[in-house]
C-alpha cells in the first residue's frame, strides 16, 4: 500500500472528504500516518464550506484539541449542467463560484491562523478545465480559472508565514460526480481517445499528487498548478499522419 513520508502525526483538514477525490485523500493522508478531519455536507457534524460558521466551528474545536493545522485539501466542489454559454443562466456562475472560490477562500480564511501555527501547505483542486476549456462548462471553467489564480494569490500572500499552496488540475476522473458521464459510451470512449494516456483516471492517482504537493517532500513548492489530467493539457494525442 503506497504512504507518502513526512506525514506521520500531521494534522490535517480535508474538505469534499466524504467521496470521491477527496475521500481519496482522506485515505492516504490516514495511511501516511495522518489525523484526517472531514469537512463536508455528508460529515458528522456537517461541514458546508459557503458557511464560514461551520467551517469556523471545526476550527475551533481543531485549536483546541490540537493547536495547529499541518494539511488544508480544498477537494468540495460542484459541477453544474451543460449548457452552452448563451443558455447558462448567471444562477449557474453563482452556484459555481460559491462553492467551488468561495468555498475555498472561506476554508482557508477559517483555518489560515491554525496552518500559520504549523507552517503548514494548503493544496486545492482546481480542473483541468481551467487550462483547456471544456464543451459547454462555462461557469465550472471559470471556477476552477479562478481557483488556480487564487491559488497563486495564497502563496504569495502566505509565503512570509511559511505556508505553502499548490493546486492540483485533474482530468476526468472516476468519481461520483463523473459516474454519469462513463455510463454513456459515447462519451467515455471519445474522452478516452482524446486523453494520451488512454484512460479515464482512478481518484487514488490524484489522491496522490495532492497529498505529495502537502507533504514535506513538496517543501520548495509553492503557487503551482500541477496537471494530473493522463497528459489531457500536453496536447493532441496520435494524428494518423
Ligand atoms: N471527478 C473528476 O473528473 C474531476 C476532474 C477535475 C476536478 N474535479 C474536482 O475534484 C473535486 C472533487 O470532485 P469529485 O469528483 O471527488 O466529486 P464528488 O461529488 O465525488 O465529491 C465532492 C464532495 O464535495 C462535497 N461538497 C459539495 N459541496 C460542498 C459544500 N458546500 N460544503 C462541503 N462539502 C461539499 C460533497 O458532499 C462531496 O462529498 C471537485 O472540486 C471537482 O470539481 C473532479
């Protein structure tokens, strides 16, 4: 079973901890010897990141029982309908922003002092569509367009505290939120072709640059935005020349 060093005893805050990519991460930061808190809509009690105070009330109960944060994974987010950008109702930009920015900057607002504490790394996950667009994915795109920006924000801003941030763009990925595209053949076999690897990721391999991106390994890195997207983002694959 793969561990990443460096992370035994860390403390660590994974939001979207409850499925998918995020659940991902919860599994391998508690295999490398992590404490995992989840924060997420489906937790106990439940965490929604659009609510400061409930993200304000994990953080307490975090100082209090252990001081200090070493690990923030901003994994919650949402995707919204396709629609072409003429028909996406500014409702849709939103929702998608709340969450997936907002959301963000919120658990990094609640939990910055406690990461400051312990010279901690924050990593977010952005999407490989905010390096190459997606059909139809206006409001989602510009999300995740803004979540690397930010990013980028929170490591200059962070530098002088010895915190670091990183974000990770992911290709698509096997998870309950994509589950319904694979079920269309179609589909599945078209985004497999585009992809140079050939093959639709397994939320285990993003799990595993997010979690190096938080460990110490990454102790030189900071404000990058690192595709895991099967070479997606490198380009075309084979032309039939
Ligand atoms: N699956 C992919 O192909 C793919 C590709 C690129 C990026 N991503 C991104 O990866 C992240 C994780 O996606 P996933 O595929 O694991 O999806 P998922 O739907 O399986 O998991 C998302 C989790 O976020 C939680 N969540 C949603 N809104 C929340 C809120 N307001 N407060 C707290 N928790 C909330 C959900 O309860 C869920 O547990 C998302 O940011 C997504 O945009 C996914």
């Amino acid at each position: 079973m793969m561990t990443v060093d460096g992370l035994d005893g860390a403390e660590a805050v994974v939001s979207g901890g409850g499925s998918g990519i995020g659940a991902a991460v919860v599994r391998l930061l508690e295999r490398s010897g992590a404490n995992v808190h989840v924060a997420d809509l489906s937790g106990d009690p439940p965490v929604d990141v659009t609510d400061r105070g409930t993200l304000d009330a994990l953080a307490s109960r975090i100082r209090a029982d252990h001081g200090g944060l070493d690990v923030l994974v901003n994994a919650a987010g949402i995707l919204t309908q396709n629609l072409p950008v003429d028909d996406m109702p500014a409702d849709d930009f939103r929702r998608n922003y709340e969450v997936n920015v907002i959301g963000t900057v919120n658990a990094c607002q609640a939990f910055g002092p406690l990461l400051r504490a312990r010279c901690g790394a924050v990593v977010n996950v952005a999407s490989q569509a905010a390096l190459v667009s997606l059909p139809q994915q206006a409001a989602y795109t510009a999300a995740k367009g803004a979540v690397t920006a930010l990013t980028r924000s929170l490591a200059i801003d962070w530098a002088e505290h010895g915190v670091r941030a990183n974000a990770v763009a992911p290709g698509f990925t096997l998870t309950p939120m994509t589950a319904a595209f694979f079920e269309n053949e179609d589909f599945t076999r078209a985004a497999t072709r585009r992809i140079p690897l050939g093959r639709i990721l397994d939320a285990d391999e993003v799990a595993a640059a997010i979690v190096f991106l938080a460990s110490p390994l990454a102790s030189a890195i900071t404000g990058i935005v690192l595709p895991v997207d099967g070479g997606w983002t490198a380009g075309e694959p084979a032309l039939p020349w």
